[in-house]
C-alpha cells in the first residue's frame, strides 16, 4: 500500500509539473492580450491627439495668414 501511495505522490507531482508550462504559457498570453490592448487603446489615443494638433496647427496657419495680409 504504501508503494502505490507513493507512486500518487509521483505521478501527482509530475502531473503538476507537465502542466506548469502550459499555466505559465497561458497566464503569459494573457498578460500578452491585456498589453497588447492596452497598446491599441494608447495608439488610438495618440492618434486623436495628433489629429487635434493637426488641426489647431491649420487654424493656427490660417490666422496668420489672415493677420499677415
């Protein structure tokens, strides 16, 4: 009896230990997802906030144009 108990404890162990992998695997894709949209929110940020710059540098050349003449 105290063979087969044993030979649980084994199995139970490295059980756990194949399976690590793929936790750490699947724990780091997700890290992975939430970075990468986190990225895609500030890229889309960026990108609104070169749009506005954009746009104020335009009326910004439009007034002093408007004051040069």
């Amino acid at each position: 009896m105290h063979d087969n108990n044993s030979n649980h404890d084994i199995n139970s162990y490295q059980q756990s230990f194949m399976n690590k992998p793929y936790e750490q695997e699947r724990e780091l894709r997700e890290h992975l997802e939430m970075i990468t949209s986190k990225l895609e929110n500030m890229s889309d940020r960026i990108s609104t906030i070169n749009k506005s710059i954009l746009f104020v540098t335009k009326r910004l050349d439009d007034l002093e144009s408007k004051i040069g003449q």
